[in-house]
C-alpha cells in the first residue's frame, strides 16, 4: 500500500512526519486536532475506519489545553498543505484558519 505523510507541528515550528497509510487525501474521513501547550496532537480516521494517532511533541512537559477542532471534507487537503509562513507558532496559526470563519468549500485560505 502506497503512504503519504502530514506534518504537524510543535510550539517552536519544527514539524514531525506522520506517515499514513493510503495514497490520497481522499482516503481521510477527518482529522481531530487538539493543541496541547502549542503542540498539535491528535487522530486521523481513514474511510476504512483506522485511525492513526499524532503528536508533534516526545517531551511536553505540562499540557496545556489551547483549543481543538475537526477538520472534514475539502479542508483536509487544505490543512495538509497550510504552511508557516509568518513567524508565529504554526499551531495557532492552523487552529485560528480552520475553527476562526472558515466554511466547508471556502477558496481562500482561512
């Protein structure tokens, strides 16, 4: 079977690479993401119903509760392609454009 990866990111922008284990986007049912003191962690459910946990952090060492949200249907390939691009922690950044007036088939990126 063929894999793709995402990155999720940390409170300081580094990314880590989850591998997962289908060829497209179009195998992802949603994503589950909570950010825990800036970390993005959480689940992707595949169509098949498996589901491949993350975390873009090995050391928190408190979790703070920052936020979550699901990402769904056309916004998943947005989201896999969101990148940091301003300096602020990309963890934020990604919550406030995906849960701050974003609407399923929007075309612009927040």
């Amino acid at each position: 079977m063929k894999k793709m990866t995402v990155k999720v990111y940390d409170y300081d922008n580094k990314s880590v690479e989850i591998e997962i284990p289908a060829k497209d986007v179009s195998e992802i049912e949603e994503i589950f993401v909570n950010v825990l003191s800036g970390d993005e962690t959480g689940f992707i459910v595949l169509k098949n119903g498996k589901e491949i946990e993350f975390d873009a952090s090995g050391c928190r060492i408190h979790s703070f509760f920052d936020g979550c949200y699901v990402i769904r249907g056309d916004a998943i390939a947005k989201w896999i392609d969101a990148k940091p691009s301003d300096g602020r922690t990309f963890s934020y950044q990604r919550h406030e454009m995906f849960t701050l007036g974003y609407k399923e088939g929007d075309e612009d990126d927040g």
